[in-house]
C-alpha cells in the first residue's frame, strides 16, 4: 500500500520534472543566483571594524566660543536643575546661561525669538533627554550606528 503510493508519487514527480527542464533549471538556478548576488554585494560593501582610539589628553577647552551661550532645558524638575547646575558652573568656569521653560512648547518659542547660539535641552526621563537647536533635533542615544 504505502511504499506503492509513494514509489507511484516519486515516479509521478521525476516524470514532471523530466517533462518540465526549464522550469525544473529555473527552480535551481535562480536561488544560487540570489545567493551568488548577496555573496557579491556583500563584498563589493564589507563592514568596516575601526580600531580602538587611545586615550589622549586634549588640552583645555576654548571657552572663547561659548561666550553668552544659552541653554533652555525644560521640564524645570529637581533631578534637571541639578544636571544643568553642573554643565554650567562644574565644566566652565564662568559658566553658561541657563533659563527653564515650563513647556516644550515654551522652550520652542524660545528657541526662535533667541539667537543661533541657543540650545533646548529637553529631559524626558532622568536617563534620557533630546537636544534642540534652532533648526533641528537631536536624540541621545548610547549606540550609535554608522549611516
């Protein structure tokens, strides 16, 4: 019963195959020809691995550049005064304007009445937050890939 059947089948499908070359070519050529295809645009595109860098000492900052620099953050929470109390008095010695908005909303009005050396800081959490410039936005992100 079962082993006839089967041998019926195999015999069926070898005699398709027999009848059909072109498809039955096609069925295997096109398939190593994606393969050979990903194989070459895989090489023809290698990831590149970039060494590690050394730890280098580079010099003081050149505070001259962020003279009446201004920096929003928004919103005004104890953990965000906190942060910006030390990016502007620990890291600069005459240390930066900084101003607090209630709203994003505020912050972006700011941002446009404000010259171009204003920056929005706006804190989503305590471990995240997105940067504000006048024309675009920037998000924080730990990894970052190459684009």
């Amino acid at each position: 019963g079962v082993w006839r059947q089967t041998r019926a089948l195999l015999f069926k499908n070898c005699l398709i195959k027999c009848r059909t070359k072109k498809s039955s070519v096609q069925e295997v050529l096109f398939p190593l020809f994606f393969l050979f295809w990903l194989i070459l645009m895989s090489m023809m595109h290698p990831h590149r691995k970039y060494d590690e860098v050394a730890n280098a000492d580079l010099g003081p900052l050149d505070t001259s550049v962020l003279v009446n620099f201004v920096i929003g953050y928004t919103p005004p929470t104890a953990m965000a005064r906190e942060i910006m109390k030390k990016v502007a008095f620990d890291n600069f010695e005459d240390g930066l304007i900084t101003e607090e908005y209630l709203s994003e909303k505020e912050l972006e009005e700011a941002s446009v009445l404000k010259p171009s050396n204003f920056v929005g800081v706006v804190f989503k959490d305590s471990m995240s937050y997105q940067l504000r410039f006048r024309d675009s936005l920037a998000m924080s992100s730990i990894y970052t890939e190459s684009r």
